[in-house]
C-alpha cells in the first residue's frame, strides 16, 4: 500500500518539540505526519530533568518513565564552597530522553499522527501556499503547513533563515554505577559552577546511571574537555564506565530570528528556543511545539488564504507572549552570572535564594515573574547585578 504523500501538517523531527506538535496537530483534526531521520528509541545527549512545567505538559498524556525524584541539590562554587539544600517536595523529576520521547512517539500517535521513522529530509520548497518536503530516498511529502523541529543546525532552520546569537557547548558523560554509589545520590543533583565564565556542570542520577556534563559558551572547547574531566575526577567517578559519551551545541536565538517563512514555521531547537541562562530546553521544546501544532492545525483547515496566514502569525504572536519573556529574563540573569557567580553562589545559599530556586524547578515562578517582582532588585542584588 503506498503512503499518502500530501498531508495538512508536517512534522519535521520527532524530538519533544516535534512530538508535541504532532500530538496537538492531530488531536486538532488535521491530518498529520512525522519524519524522523533516526529510529525511536533513541539515544539524545540531555540531561533529562523535567521542570514542573514539562511534567504538567505532558502528565495528563503519558506515563512519565521516572528515573528518581529529585528533593536535595548540592551547590559548588568551583568545586569549593559546598552546601546542600533539601526539601520535602520533589523539585525535578529525572528521565532518559530515549524513554521519554518514545512516550511521546505513542501519545503522537495515540493522536492520529503518523510517525514515519529513518525518513531523512534533504531539502525544503514552496509554492501554491504549500510546502514540501524533499527525503534522502527520493520521496517527497507535501503539506499546508510544514513544522520543523529538527534541530537548530536542521535543514528547517536554515530554510527559515534562523539566527542565534548565543551557542553553546554541551559536553556530557552517562556512567554506570554500582549500587552504593546509586544510592549515595539518590534523590540529590549537584551544579557546580566552573572556571570559564558562564560554565556549570551537574550530576543527575538516574538509578544505576548518573549523567555527568559540563556545558560552557563555545569556542573553548579544550577548555571544556579539561572542565568535564576534572569534574568527573574530583567527584571520585573516574574510575568507572561511561556507556555514553557525547557533545552538542545549544542555540538561542537573536530577538529578530524568523519564527515562519512561508508555509514552514520552527519550533524547539529548530526555533533557538531554550532558556539563556541554565540552557534549559525541553520545557521550551514542549510549550513551542505544542503551539505550533495547534496553530498549524487552525492554518492548514482555515478554508482560505487570509485566514491560513492569520493563524501562522498566530503562532509567532503566541510565542511572543509564552515564551519570549523567560528568555529575556534569562540573559539578564546570564549577566549578571557572568560578572558575579560568586554572589550568586552565596545567594543561593540564603533563604530567599533557596526559595526562587524551588520556585522555578517547580514553574511555581518564571524567570520573568522574577525581575518584574517588587523584590527583584534585592535578588538580582544577591547574584551580583547592580
């Protein structure tokens, strides 16, 4: 039986983003495909905590695979200067992204979409109002509306003319463990924040597996190496096996990055969507795809023209208005991190400091909320910003 080959959305890329769109794309009525260049499950280098936004996302749709509940966090400040801080109320919850996108790969398709996978695509074109899709095996697939989530070097960024003006070096070690040294970090991540400006590294556990990484602005990347392994070192982990071990560059967008060209619009990574600051990108991943998927629904069943591109401007005005603030917030934070991470440390370590953090695990406060508070001067204060 040969595949249908014209759609009313597209789903380029079967991450969270993508898989998200998919899955509001589809509950919408439109009819909807996916083309994933890799095969689910799969492994993705990500440190795989889940902020209360993205457990509140998705919980209602999947069966989260939990790894641990995360209620203590240890800070370092270059390795010195340790303290711990717990509660009685989980903070993050853990996953292995191969797990958790594979969830979403059913909820997409519990939806109505249909998930194509090793479907790589080459190239993009336009035209009658449609996109289309060019595939390494020579097949094509047409849509009204075609959504990339394939990355921030994917072929859909570039098609859409992304810019960013932050990237990233993301460097990061999956180790296994035995079952004291599980048990020593149950329930506990560590943030140590590095000697190169702007760096931090973390360890997660995730049962008999810690995620280990190290992440600094780009273009120090010996610089990074040497950070990753002195962490793993000086944490005593060196001496046992890392089953992964892998690197990527985060991208966050300039303020006047193209969201839309056309019939396509990104979202996700695809977009440069993620939190300056603690280049956080999942719940930033979920959120965009999920209004992409809505709002490319509406477009693709619009009935005519006008109407089609009123609700992909739809999508970027939403963007604006969801997600764009947090980032905003998240540079200035970024600044002041840079100049001070010392302040900062010391004011994670008090009572209000300890209680923004909580906060925004929990997406009980964004980032935004947090410099626009009558407060926000004594807790920018805290971190170093004048």
């Amino acid at each position: 039986m040969q595949e249908r080959s014209e759609w009313d959305v597209a789903v380029i890329g079967g991450g969270p983003a993508g898989l998200a769109a998919a899955s509001a794309s589809a509950a919408a009525g439109a009819r909807t495909v996916v083309l994933e260049r890799a095969e689910h499950p799969r492994y993705k280098t990500c440190g795989g905590g889940l902020l209360g936004v993205s457990r509140a996302t998705v919980a209602d749709q999947i069966t989260l695979p939990v790894k641990d509940e995360i209620r203590s966090v240890t800070f370092t400040l270059k390795g010195g200067q340790e303290f711990t801080r717990t509660d009685a109320a989980p903070l993050l919850t853990m996953v292995m992204r191969d797990e958790f996108d594979a969830a979403l790969v059913g909820r997409a398709e519990g939806n109505g979409a249909v998930v194509r996978q090793r479907a790589q695509v080459r190239s993009i074109e336009q035209g009658d109002g449609r996109a289309t899709a060019r595939l390494a095996d020579g097949t094509s697939v047409t849509a009204t509306v075609l959504v990339g989530a394939d990355g921030s070097s994917g072929v859909t960024a570039r098609h859409v003319g992304a810019q960013f003006a932050q990237v990233d070096l993301g460097l990061e070690l999956e180790i296994a463990v035995p079952e004291a040294v599980e048990r020593r970090w149950a329930g506990r991540i560590l943030l140590d924040w590095g000697e190169i400006p702007g760096s931090y590294g973390w360890v997660f556990p995730k049962g008999d597996r810690l995620t280990v990484g190290v992440i600094a602005a780009r273009g120090q990347g010996d610089a990074t190496k040497a950070y990753l392994r002195e962490f793993v070192g000086r944490l005593g982990l060196d001496g046992y096996q890392a089953v992964r071990d892998s690197g990527h560059l985060t991208r966050c967008r300039t303020e006047e990055s193209p969201l839309r060209r056309g019939s396509v619009i990104v979202a996700g990574d695809a977009a440069g969507l993620l939190e300056p600051w603690t280049r956080e990108g999942i719940s930033f991943a979920l959120r965009s795809g999920a209004l992409a998927g809505e709002y490319a629904a509406k477009a693709a069943t619009a009935g005519d023209q006008a109407a089609t591109e009123a609700s992909l401007d739809g999508y970027l005005a939403a963007v604006n208005a969801v997600l764009v603030p947090d980032m905003r917030a998240g540079r200035l934070l970024l600044t002041a991190f840079l100049r001070h991470p010392g302040a900062f440390h010391r004011g994670l370590s008090t009572g209000k400091g300890w209680g923004v953090f909580k906060r925004f695990c929990r997406s009980e406060q964004t980032f935004s909320d947090l410099v626009r508070h009558p407060a926000a001067r004594l807790t920018m204060s805290l971190i170093g910003r004048v």
